[in-house]
C-alpha cells in the first residue's frame, strides 16, 4: 500500500502510524514469527488500479496465494471486468467496498 498511489482517499496524513508505504517487506518478519507460509493480498481501495496493482505483486511474490479485488459491476462491461479477473491466476474473488456502496447491511 502506497500512499501514493492515490488509490486511498480515505488515507491521510491525520493517520500518521499508516500514512506510509507498506510492503512484503513489512509482512514477512510477521509472518514467519508466527509461523505462516502464505497470505492473501485484499484491497484497501476501490479501485481496479489497485486490484491489478496487487494482482501484479501476487504473481510475482510465492508468498502471496491470492488476491481479493475490486471490479466495477455496474460498468457497461462489467462482465468482461470481471472475467479479465478471473482469468488471472491469483485472482480469488471480489470484496464489495462498504463505506462506498449503497449496500452497506452487515458493514
């Protein structure tokens, strides 16, 4: 997650302890203290950006097993959005992104 990025509106400089680049780098230490061997990389951002932001570090990094991502289902092509996705080998589904959605029952 990189601030940067300008994926995260709602990341400002207000929240100090997280408004900076976080990486595997920051995760591995982590993840072997507790004796993990892998993780799943979810979006942080509604964005398809960052879907294929993480997408791309999934499948370059074995530790990553998969990818929760964001898709615009109410676009025009949708569902070819959503089967590009799916086509992709780390790809395990879509998160609906709550604090944006009119759905928001169980958020």
């Amino acid at each position: 997650m990189d601030p940067r990025r300008g994926d995260y509106g709602w990341l400002a400089p207000e929240l100090a302890p997280i408004y900076r680049d976080f990486g595997l780098s920051d995760l591995a230490p982590h993840l072997a203290a507790a004796g993990i061997e892998g993780t799943i990389l979810v979006q942080a951002a509604p964005t398809e950006a960052e879907t294929m932001f993480l997408l791309d570090i999934a499948e370059h990094a074995c530790v990553v097993q998969g990818v929760v991502g964001w898709a615009d289902f109410d676009a025009a092509d949708g569902v070819a959005r959503f089967e590009a996705l799916a086509a992709r080998s780390c790809w395990w589904g879509c998160g609906r992104w709550c604090r944006t959605s009119p759905m928001t029952i169980g958020c």
